[in-house]
C-alpha cells in the first residue's frame, strides 16, 4: 500500500513499470511545491533553485552561529524521476520540508521535462541518493516504493544500496538527475485536464 494520496492522473507505475524495473525515455518528470510554479514556468528547473529556501536555511546557519562553506554553497543537480506517481511523492516531500522552513502553504506539483537527445544524454541515476537513502527519509521512500511495486502485482525492490549497478538507481529505484539547468521550453505542468 502506498503512503501517499497520489492523484488519479498521475498514476503512471502501471504503465513504465515492469520485473526489471522503470522504463525512461526522454520524458522525465519533477515533483515540487505549487509555490514554485511561477518561477519555474518563467525561468525552467534551476540547479539549487528554490532561492528562497536556501536563504532561510543560510539565515537559520548565520543565527546559530555556523559558517556557510563551500560544502553549502555548491549546486545541487535537478532531480527527476521516470515517473509522474514518484515525482508526487517526491513533491509531497519538497512541500512538508518547505512548510516546516518557511511556513510555505504549497500543494504538490509536477512538471513533466520533455529533453532533446542532447540533454536526454546527460541525465544520469542518481547513485548519490545512497546516503539519503539510509535515513529515515529514504527509508519511507522504500516503503513508498516497495507500494507502488506491489500494486502493480510485482516483488517490491531488492537492492543493496551499497553495492547496486548505478543504472539500478535509474531502473529501479527511478531517481535520476541532470547537473544542467533546464530551460523552460522543456517545462510543462502537468495537470488533470
């Protein structure tokens, strides 16, 4: 059973989903918070591109006194998924972390990225979602995703996240990234009409 409300529309595992794991293409998908539509729609997925959580968080650091060092500074790639019902989830994540940040009211999005070859060319599995993979956070992802395998009548995943094929981060976990920004033309909100 899945531990999310994933809309309707947005119930896509029972198509891209299969033993071997998530079918991609060009056509790649990024959950976030509604509150981002705006910017995203205007300027396309930014690396490290929610400004205004990354000023908080950078306030919140100079408060208690630490230090922003290189570590916080660099950019972080944008994130995607094969698959509209994990970029959901994945929204649904982007918006409870905002809240509890900056009291942001957001419902959760997906935009559908629709890249040229060129670009389809650069994303890659994220094989650096291990660590976080490890965490409480990740650990609900696997619950999550072990769901969404289930009900669509296949074994949940076996990995071990230590020693996985890096294309086993794309095929069966579904987590992928581009370290590139993404222009808006390649952008769309996906919605139920």
């Amino acid at each position: 059973m899945t531990t999310t409300n994933t809309p309707n529309y947005l119930e896509d595992a029972k198509k891209l989903l299969s033993a071997q794991g998530f079918i991609a293409s060009n056509t790649w998908y990024h959950g976030t918070s509604s509150a981002l539509v705006g910017s995203i729609e205007e300027q396309g997925l930014i690396r490290s591109g929610d400004s205004v959580l990354s000023a908080t968080v950078k306030k919140t650091m100079v408060t208690i006194g630490l230090t922003v060092d290189n570590h916080t500074k660099s950019r972080e790639p944008v994130f995607l998924t094969p698959s509209k019902e994990l970029a959901f989830y994945w929204a649904e994540q982007t918006v409870r972390h905002r809240s509890a940040k900056i009291m942001d009211n957001g419902k959760p999005v997906v935009f559908s990225v629709t890249l040229p070859d060129e670009l389809n060319r650069q994303v890659k599995p994220d094989v650096g979602a291990a660590s976080q993979l490890l965490l409480t956070e990740g650990e609900d992802f696997m619950a999550f995703l072990a769901g969404v395998y289930q009900i669509n009548n296949l074994e949940g995943p076996t990995i071990d996240l230590m020693v996985a094929n890096r294309k086993d981060y794309l095929s069966v976990l579904g987590m992928a990234y581009i370290n590139a920004d993404v222009a808006a033309s390649y952008v769309k909100l996906v919605t139920n009409h």
